[in-house]
C-alpha cells in the first residue's frame, strides 16, 4: 500500500486517497499522505489507532464534492469543493466554523486545481486553470484572511498569470514563503507584503517527479541529452531555491521521497538510497514480497521496510547487493 500511496502522492499527483482497505495498509500509508498533505479516507480500517487520535474524532460536512483538502500546522483546514455550476474554495477553524467562502467558475477566475494554506492558516495560494480559445494560463493568486471573519472581506494580495503553463503543486516554505511547481520551472514567492517572485528554477529537460521534505526540494529529470552518463538527472535545492546536488545516476524507481539527508527510490524489491552528497549508500534488491515504502529507523543506517505482507526492521548491512 505505501509504494502505491507513494506513487499516487508524489507522481501522477492525486489530490486524496480512498483506501486502503486494512488498518495495516493504512497504517503504512497516513506517513506518507501527512507528509505530502493529502487527505486519506479510510473507509474500513477499524483499529483505534487509525479511527480515533487522542481519544477524539472530528467531522466536516461538505456541501458539494471535495476536489482537494490540506490542513495547516495549526489545524485550519482549506478545501476546494465541486459544485454543479462553480467551484468553491472554502477555509474552516478548527472548530469547523467556516471563515472563507470564495466561488470560483471557469468563465471568470478558471478552475482551481490546486491550493495551500500557509503553516499559521492565515494566508493561501490558489493555483488556477483557465482556456481562452487556443489559449491557456495558470494563474498563481495569494489571499490573506489574516483580520477578517466574514468570507466576502477576504483580501486579494496579487497574483501572477503564467502563459501556456500548467501549475499543479503548491507548497509554503514558511509563513510568507510559496513555491510553486510547474511541468518545467519551479517559483518561488515572497507574499510577506506584495507578492514578488524571489527566486525562478527552470528545466530544460522534462521533470519526472518532484519530492520534498521540511529543508529540501528534489526532481527527477530525464537525462536525455547525456544518457550514457545515466538514465536520470537528479537535483536537490534548499527551500530558498540554492542547487545543492544534481548528478547522473541510473536506477528503476516507481516512487522516491527524501528522509532527512538521504534519498530513497524504490520498485518492486529494487532499491536506490542515495545521501546529500549523491553519494550512493545501497542500490540493489531486498528479499521480500515487493517493497510498499523505505523509511529511516532509529539507529545507524537502519530503516523501517514495508514489504506488501510485513514490516521488516533492516540494517544497511545486512542488505545484499545485486
């Protein structure tokens, strides 16, 4: 379950999961929905653990479908929701009370794919998708409801219109810090006072995946202007857009995340870890029923291995290589 989550989360970008349908399997794969802000919907798992936390439940009734959800580090929760003629992108306290309502349609403001909410809830970035004709545009907006209770005094803060592009994932670095990820480029924003862009990353090879933690940004890039030097080109940035690494590196990956310092690709029983430095610390094969995800463990090179029938408790060791 967690290789697949993995797969959906970071590569073909779904905006919630459905599933899975044991407690184990969701169990393996809430680490990486959390880490990516994604809403998992456990329909079946029963196991405490999973359906109460700290002995409490909470409920949010919608009134259309919900198109995507993330919650802030203070537990202000934003949605985009599918209405039959509009969109709306909503913003909910922690105790439910809703404090943002704002309707959106693809004739006026274009569809909103995607949205994120900064770590104090009180500002949000919305990606949207409009058509003209032949044309098309990504438009990046920033909203602060910072001093307002009432969802019609919302202040537009600015925003920044895209030609031809499509925008679908949007993170905050810090409170006033957006990026904003792209098929070819990366933008980063300063949204403190006037919205300006601080930084601007673009490719010119074809991004394959991208991946985060807390302190670092990592792309997967196909490497076809040198492919014998490796079938991939992989680049690491700082949240403040700074190169970190890029090297050439061959490896088979469905899914990669990056824990910490190291960076962990995986298929099948295949797997690539790599540190900071590009440095590759195992690449090779784990004995087991097909590898669900990799994540470090406490103590020296040791890491937790979710196989699709077992949880295994491996040093680096102990792993052959291939």
């Amino acid at each position: 379950a967690g290789n697949s989550v993995t797969k959906l989360v970071t590569q073909d970008k779904v905006i919630a999961v459905v599933g899975p349908a044991t407690s184990g399997c969701v169990a393996a794969s809430t680490p990486i929905t959390t880490a990516n802000k994604v809403p998992l919907i456990a329909p079946c798992a029963t196991a405490p653990n999973i359906t109460v936390e700290n002995g409490k439940v909470k409920e949010l009734t919608l009134k259309y479908p919900l198109v995507q959800a993330t919650v802030s580090d203070q537990g202000i929760i934003e949605v985009i929701l599918e209405g039959t003629n509009s969109n709306y992108i909503q913003v909910y306290a922690k105790n439910g009370e809703l404090i943002a309502d704002m309707r959106s349609s693809v004739e006026e403001t274009g569809y909103p794919v995607t949205a994120a909410i900064s770590p104090d809830g009180t500002q949000l970035a919305v990606s949207y998708y409009s058509i003209s004709g032949m044309n098309s545009k990504t438009s990046i907006v920033f909203y602060d409801f910072s001093r307002q209770l009432q969802s019609d005094d919302v202040t537009l803060k600015g925003g920044f219109d895209y030609e031809s592009a499509l925008i679908p994932k949007l993170s905050f670095v810090n409170k006033n810090t957006v990026a904003a990820f792209g098929n070819s480029a990366t933008y980063f924003y300063n949204i403190e006072d006037t919205p300006k862009v601080k930084k601007e990353i673009q490719f010119t090879q074809e991004i394959e995946s991208v991946f985060e933690n807390d302190k670092y940004i990592g792309y997967v890039l196909e490497n076809s202007e040198n492919p014998e030097k490796g079938k991939y080109s992989l680049q690491i940035y700082d949240k403040n857009g700074a190169k970190k690494l890029e090297c050439k590196l061959n490896m088979n990956y469905d899914s990669i995340q990056m824990w910490g310092k190291e960076i962990i690709a995986v298929r099948e029983n295949e797997c690539t870890i790599l540190n900071i430095k590009g440095n590759i610390l195992f690449q090779g094969e784990l004995e087991g029923n097909s590898i669900e995800s990799i994540m470090p463990a406490k103590g020296w090179r040791t890491y937790h291995v979710i196989f699709r029938d077992k949880i295994v408790k491996m040093k680096l060791k102990f792993w052959k290589n291939s």
